[in-house]
C-alpha cells in the first residue's frame, strides 16, 4: 500500500514544482517582447530599430519595454494615415495567422498569460453557458471591423487622420502595459490624466475582476486580434487533431479548456487557442499536435 501511495503521490508533486509548456512559453514571450529593462526604469519608450517590427501578440507600442510594435496599432495607424493601406502590418497579420493560427493567442500573448494568472486566484468561478455564450462571442469580430478597421480608416479627427480607436477606448493590455507603467514613471502625465484614462482603467479593472471568475474572457468576447487569428485557424499550419479510436469520451479535455469549446469537435475551429491543456490532461494521449497541413486535411475528410 505505502508503495501505491508513493506512486501516485510522486507525479503529482513533480507536477506541481515545474512549470508547464504552455507557462513556459508565455513567460519567454513576455519577456522577449518586453526586453528593454531600462524603459522600466527610466519610463522612455524603447526608439531602437526593431520597434519598427511587428510582434504576433497583443503587446502595447507604449509599454517602456517594449521592442517591437502590436500588429493592432500598426494595422489602425496604417488606416488612419491618409488611408494608406497598410501593407506591412496586414502582412504580418496574415503570416502569423497562416503559421500559427490562434496559437499566437493561447502560447505568445502577454495579455493572456495576464487573464491566466489571475483566473488562478482562488474566488468563486462561473459560466456563460448557450445561446449567449455563442452569441457573445461575436462581439470581438464586430470590434475588429468597426473599431479596428472601418472607424480609423473613415472616421478622422481635427487633425485629419483617423486615431487607432481600439487602442484608445479599448485596449486593456495599452493600459496595463502602456498607461499604467508611463503614469507611474512621469509625474508630468498624471497631471494630464483626464476621463479618457479613467475610463480606460475601468475597462481594464472591468476585464481582470472579470478573468478572475472566467477563464480568458478578454480572449472568448473582444479581442480583436484573436478574432482575426481565428480566420486562419482551421488552416493553419500548426493544427491539432483528437484520435477517436484513443478516446473514451471522459471530457476531461473539455473540463480543462480555457476556451470553452467542443474539444472532440471543435478542436480546430474558431476558438481554440492551441494553449495544450486539453492534450495534458487527456489520460489515453488521444490529442496530438498535427503540424503538415496537407495530412491534417486528409485526415478530416
């Protein structure tokens, strides 16, 4: 008996001393997106070469470390600019999404490591079950279209160009990686801070007390960037595929995902976020990563 106890006891421990995959990759992303320790410090936004470049995840231009540039501001400053279509950062979009699908959202967004942590504080957890939930989850093609595309590429300000209204209404990860770091470093801004900021902070506060109760909401409802991600997602290089001889049909897999989806059905649609969690917990290893895409078709049909 002391034997069988050891056994099962063991990996659990194990377990819990080492980080996941999925953990960390997030943890490298974050950190490799946000490289530039002194803008922490000194509260100036990195101007180096690479700011020029596009990151896959939702990561603020004004975040003091970041070294690269959110495709979703990119994507708004290029429409907006005299309606100049932006080439570039809709390139970019486009060549995450044909490699990685919504991988980007569940393994390289910064934003969704944030929702992640705090979806671990242990408080009282709920659902969005049916009709609604399936409903809802519209929402972030409607922002992706109007706030994202069609309001900076018509709607233009005093000065003429069209502001990248997703980030500045709406955001939540421009004001936790962005607002919050450069009021903090800049006595000068908190003196300018006015309704618009303190709506923002609403917005965000709205969305972390949210994260807390329901996993990844921010991701499921109104991200914008996930949304376009999810065009690709059923084409995508990087698939993954359940084997239903393997499976036994226990849902523990869908117990497990963040997402909320039909994982023996729906493992490859819109939602899925490749974050893996369903594969880690599957007893019988009927989940697999399925990388060429041309087997991945054949083996659907």
């Amino acid at each position: 008996m002391s034997g069988m106890r050891r056994d099962r006891i063991k990996p659990e421990n194990k377990g819990k001393r080492r980080l996941s995959f999925q953990r960390r990759a997030q943890l490298l992303s974050a950190a490799l997106m946000n490289g530039y320790v002194a803008g922490f410090i000194n509260g100036r936004i990195f101007a180096g070469k690479s700011k020029a470049l596009c990151v896959p995840g939702l990561n603020c231009y004004s975040c003091p470390g970041a070294v690269g540039s959110c495709p979703l501001g990119a994507l708004q400053t290029a429409l907006g600019a005299k309606h100049q279509f932006p080439f570039y950062a809709l390139g970019c979009m486009m060549l995450f999404g044909i490699l990685l699908g919504r991988l980007v959202c569940g393994l390289l967004c910064p934003f969704g490591l944030v929702q992640d942590l705090l979806h671990k504080i242990p408080v009282p957890k709920w659902k969005v079950r049916g009709k609604l939930d399936r409903a809802a989850r519209y929402l972030k093609y409607g922002i992706l279209l109007a706030a994202v595309i069609l309001l900076p590429a018509f709607f233009a300000d005093q000065t003429g160009l069209g502001p990248p209204y997703f980030c500045e209404y709406i955001c939540p990860a421009g004001t936790l990686e962005g607002g919050i770091p450069q009021m903090l470093a800049n006595p000068q801004l908190r003196q300018l801070a006015g309704a618009l900021f303190n709506w923002k902070v609403a917005v965000l506060a709205v969305i972390l007390v949210w994260s807390m109760a329901l996993p990844r909401p921010f991701c499921r409802y109104l991200c914008p960037l996930g949304a376009f991600y999810s065009l690709f997602n059923k084409w995508s290089f990087y698939q993954m595929r359940p084997d239903e001889e393997k499976c036994v049909d226990c849902k523990k897999c869908e117990q497990a995902c963040p997402m909320g989806i039909e994982v023996t059905k729906g493992i490859n649609g819109l939602e899925c976020i490749r974050c893996g969690k369903c594969k880690d917990v599957c007893l019988k290893g009927a989940i697999s990563f399925h990388k060429p895409l041309a087997q991945g078709c054949s083996s659907e049909q």
